[in-house]
C-alpha cells in the first residue's frame, strides 16, 4: 500500500515501511533489499522487522509460538491457547 505522504507499506498492518516514491520507483521498491528480505522472512515464517509488533494474524500467531517455545506464554485466554480476539 502508498500513504499520503509516498511511503510503500507492505500491508495496512505494518508499522515500518519498504521505500517511498519520492525516493524511488515501485520497481526499485520492489526488488529492493528491504522487500526481497520481507518476502524471504515471511516464507521461511520469520518476522521481519518491518512488521515487528503487527497486529496481523502472521506476527501474533508467530509471537505466540515463540512464547509457547520457551515456555513464557502468558496464557491468558481460559483455554491457555494465546489466541486472543486479532
Ligand atoms: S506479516 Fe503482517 S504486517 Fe507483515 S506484511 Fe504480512 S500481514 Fe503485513
């Protein structure tokens, strides 16, 4: 997505950004480092730090798991799953 302002968001969730158009082209955005490595994070189901703190599906659901691993989950929910209402 483009905000107002030319920045390139891979996403409404995410809180960094890839580029912006006053800088560069889309192609350049889109074969630049910042979204070769987000495509590379995401496919091997690591959070890049573009979307570090995301509400989206993909970064809790990978929080809580990293949670579950160690043992820190905070098991909030009644049945301990994690899952919350996002
Ligand atoms: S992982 Fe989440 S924040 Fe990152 S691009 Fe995908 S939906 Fe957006």
């Amino acid at each position: 997505m483009v905000t107002a302002d030319g920045a390139v968001k891979p996403c409404c969730y995410a809180l960094g950004q890839l580029g912006n158009l006053h800088d560069a082209t889309p192609e350049e955005i889109w074969n630049g480092r910042a979204a070769i490595e987000l495509r590379s994070f995401i496919k091997t189901d690591k959070i890049h730090p573009i979307c570090a703190g995301a509400p989206c599906k993909f970064v809790q659901n990978m929080q809580s798991m990293a949670l579950t691993a160690t043992g820190a989950h905070d098991a909030t929910e009644p049945d301990g799953s994690g899952d919350g209402p996002i």
